[in-house]
C-alpha cells in the first residue's frame, strides 16, 4: 500500500520539476522577449534614439531574464509560476500592441 503512494508523489514531483523547468526557460525567455520589445518601444517613444532604446532594453534584459528565472523556481507551486509569467506577459503584450498599433 506503501509503495503506490511513494510511485505517486515521485511522479508528482518530477511533474513538478519539469513544469518549472519549462517556466523557467521558455516562459521566462518569451517574457523577457516581450519585456524587451515593450522597454525599446517605450524608450523610444520618450525621445531615445532607436538604436540606443533597442541596445538598452536588450541589456536590461539579461538581468530580467536572471530574475524571471529565479521566481520560477522560489514560486510556491509550478501553477504559482506560472501565473505569475502569464500575469506578467498580458500587460506587457498589450502594451506593445498598444504602441505598435500608433505608428
């Protein structure tokens, strides 16, 4: 009776780590990609040159990456995390479509 309840958790938490995972690297990149488009948009909607909006916002972004990698990972449950990159990427997709749509 033991041993299916030990078969279950290990499952669970291998479900677990491969979500977090695929969070953490994927989810985290696509984010990040969206961040970065919405930083050079903004940057250069305030007056920056695009060039220079676009090479700022591609270095903010490694730190952002770094970041959004860690939550990930400190989140709670992989559900958490997940929520948290959905969350964070319909703001920053609707900003972005917002500020393309304008020119």
């Amino acid at each position: 009776m033991i041993k299916p309840l030990t078969a279950l958790f290990a499952a669970h938490h291998r479900w677990s780590v491969a979500s977090r995972t695929l969070a953490g690297t994927l989810g985290a990149y696509g984010v990040t990609a969206l961040g970065t488009v919405a930083l050079s948009l903004v940057l250069a909607a305030l007056g920056m040159a695009r060039a220079e909006a676009v090479t700022a916002a591609t270095l903010a972004s490694y730190a952002v990456f770094a970041i959004i990698a860690m939550a990930v990972f400190h989140a709670s449950s992989p559900a958490r995390a997940w929520g948290w990159l959905i969350g964070a990427a319909v703001p920053l997709a609707l900003l972005t479509w917002l500020l393309t749509a304008t020119r």
